[in-house]
C-alpha cells in the first residue's frame, strides 16, 4: 500500500476532514510505534511500509525503547497529535489497523505477537 492511500484509509476510518491531518496521524503511530519494544518485530513490519513511515519506526536508539500497554501507546499518540479520548483511540485505530493491514500475514503475526493482547483492537478494522 503506497502512502497516499494509506492517508486516504486513516481519513476515512478516523472521519478526519485533511489529508494532512490524516499523515500526521499515521507519523504520531509510527513514532510511538518506535518507542515501544517488539522483540525486533518493528524492523521486518517497517520494511514493508512506505519510506516515510519505516524511517520513523527504526529510528532511535533500539536499547531504550520500552514496554507500554496500548492505553499508554494512545496516550503517547494523542500527545503528539494535541488530541485526547475519543480523538485519540479513533486516531489511533485508523492509522494502525492501516499499516497493519499494509503488510504481509506473516508480518502482521509477528507484530501482533509481540505487542500484548490490548493492542488488538487498535491494530485490527472490523468493517
């Protein structure tokens, strides 16, 4: 999936009125989504994104990503974004359902292996 169709997916999903709103949404993820620890599963997940979104996912240094549970990932995003409650998780679900489904299986197995249970429903769109 190229990235403007991945913007066009968020805008949608999140009921956002820009595309740039939308982008924006999808850097917060991958930002926090570098953040957080996944046994190295970011790595093969980020390959298969659009350059503007694995750049962000691999940055920083691996050593001091950390453990959080998808309330904190939210939060984290809502953060970036300035959006808080509702905004957020929708924000949130959007974008990762997005990349998630803009992957292979066998990626999305492995990065949902390595992220705990609660971030299932942020990481999967049920139409």
């Amino acid at each position: 999936m190229q990235m403007t169709e991945m913007i066009n997916v968020v805008q949608q999903r999140a009921g956002i009125d820009s595309n740039e709103t939308a982008n924006d949404t999808l850097i917060a993820v991958a930002e926090t989504l570098a953040e957080r620890e996944t046994e190295g599963a970011q790595e093969n997940f980020a390959a298969q994104l659009p350059n503007e979104l694995s750049t962000l996912i691999n940055q920083g240094d691996k050593k001091n990503r950390e453990k959080f549970d998808a309330s904190e990932f939210v939060d984290r995003v809502g953060e970036r974004l300035g959006t808080s409650g509702g905004e957020s998780e929708s924000r949130t679900h959007a974008a990762l359902s997005t990349m998630v489904e803009a992957v292979t299986e066998g990626e999305q197995v492995d990065l949902l292996n390595a992220l705990p249970n609660d971030f299932t429903p942020y990481a999967v769109w049920n139409a």
